[in-house]
C-alpha cells in the first residue's frame, strides 16, 4: 500500500509539470498567433478564410487559456493539499465577484468598464463567469511566494500587503493586453494608462488586499505553505507570459517595463518588511 502511495503521488507530480509545461505551450502559441495576425490584419486579407478563423480563435484562445491554467492549479493543487484548496477556492471566487459586480455597476473599486462577450456567458449580464477563477489562480501563486519572501511565522499582513502588490504587478501587463491591444473589456472612461484608469490600480490592489486576507484568515497557510514553490513561481511566469508577450508584440514596451519593474520592486518591498529576526519556516509555521 506504502509503495502504491508513492507511486499515484509520483504520477501526480509528473501530471503537474506536464499541466504546467502544456500552459506554457498553449500560452506560446496564443502569443505567436497574436504576434502573426492581431498585429499585422493586413494577412488575413490574403489568406481566404483566415480572417473567420482568427475570429474564432480570439475567443477560444482566451477562454481555453483561463480553463487550461484553472484545470493546471487545481490538479497541482489536488496532488499536494488534497480537497483542503475548495473552500479558499469558492470564497475568493465569491469576493473578486463581488468587487467585479461592484466595478461593472457602479464603476466601483475599478472605475467605470464592461466585458465584451469575448469571455463567454456573464453572471447577471455583467461579469463573465471566468473572470473569478482568474483571479483565484492568480491569487494563490501570489500569497504563495510572499509567504518565501516574508516567512510565515512573521505577521500576517506584511505577507497580505506583499501577496496584493504581486497580483497588481500581474494587472500592470494584463490592461494592456486585454482592454488595449485587444477589446476583452472596455473602459467606460479613457485613462492615461494605455486607455486605462489609474483608479484601477487602487481597484486592483483593494481587491487584492480582501483576497490575501480572505486566505489569511481561513488559514490557508496550513496547505499553501507545503506547496512546492518552484512550480507555483512558474505557474505565475506562464500566466504573466500571455499579456506581456501581447504587449511586446504590438510594441508597448514601457508597459513590459513598467510590469517588469514591478516585480523587481516587490522583492525589495519583501526584503524591506521582513523581519529583522529570522521567522519560523513555512512548514515550521503551518505545522
């Protein structure tokens, strides 16, 4: 039985990185079709037909991308924390609905926008049903790697402050991409940001800051911290591939800067807020 454990948590490793390195191929080939045809349309011109299928997949891709990463994690996930993940999982799936309804209504945290019907069916007409998972698998990967850069046994919202500044400097490629380059939503108002609202940072950061302290406060920690870390950096670095691979190809260069800057400004951040003395390890901390 010990040796048939093993072997089923072995094969759902090798069934993880394959998730994994199956994202990074999808989300290559979203971007090299974008590159080809989403910034040069003279081409689909030449090619009978290729202007319908590039059609089709401008929303297959994008939705196919979100479910791929979502089926990534929640295998990840399964294999190494079992079914403890679902409760975090339906409840930051409810908040960043939540804080969505808010924005696409009153124009609340975000300021004013709407979803195009790229993303597929919307809950209540307003907030397409992917957009909270979307959220939830990014949410995870960033409380994860500040709970490296902060140690667990320190004080919750340093790791909470850190997590939210990591899932903004996701948002600072993602606009772009999505609302700039492409037409996934569109701003109600125009913003200095590539079309953007600077609102939305504060929008984007609140949201963030009710996320990671949802996962504080249910204790997240206890699995989060047992999760393999070099995966979970990955896992964020494919999701960051797509927008930022976007951005590049149509040229949008201080905006890869800008997201780039931000990563490297959070790691200074963590070194900043960690503590003076050394805290207890994660596993230390979540056993």
């Amino acid at each position: 039985m010990r040796d048939t454990g093993m072997a089923n948590g072995g094969a759902g490793e090798r069934a993880a990185r394959f998730a994994l390195w199956a994202l990074y191929g999808f989300t290559a080939l979203a971007v090299a079709g974008f590159a080809t045809f989403g910034t040069h349309p003279a081409l689909l011109a030449r090619f009978p037909g290729a202007a319908g299928f590039y059609g089709v997949a401008f929303t297959f891709f994008s939705r196919a991308q979100i479910l791929l990463a979502a089926a990534a994690l929640a295998l990840f996930l399964s294999v190494h924390a079992g079914r403890r993940w679902t409760g975090a999982f339906l409840l930051l799936y409810l908040v960043s609905l939540s804080s969505e309804l808010m924005g696409t209504t009153v124009g609340l945290p975000f300021g004013p926008y709407s979803y195009t019907d790229a993303l597929g069916p919307k809950w209540f007409g307003h907030v397409p049903l992917l957009i909270p998972l979307s959220w939830f698998f990014m949410a995870v990967p960033s409380y994860a790697l500040a709970g490296i850069l902060i140690p667990i046994g320190s004080r919750p919202w340093r790791r909470v402050l850190l997590a939210s500044f990591v899932l903004l400097s996701w948002d600072l490629a993602l606009d772009p991409a999505m609302s700039h380059a492409t037409a996934y939503w569109v701003w109600g108002a125009p913003g200095p940001y590539y079309g953007m609202p600077l609102l939305n940072l504060f929008g984007w950061y609140a949201t963030g800051l009710a996320l990671m302290g949802a996962l504080a406060t249910v204790r997240a920690d206890r699995w989060i911290a047992r999760l393999p870390a070099g995966w979970l950096a990955g896992f964020y670095a494919a999701n960051l591939l797509l927008p930022l691979g976007m951005i590049m190809a149509r040229g949008f260069w201080p905006a890869a800067l800008v997201t780039l800057a931000a990563l490297g400004a959070a790691a200074l951040l963590a070194r900043a807020m960690a503590p003076r003395r050394p805290g207890l390890s994660m596993t230390e901390a979540a056993a």
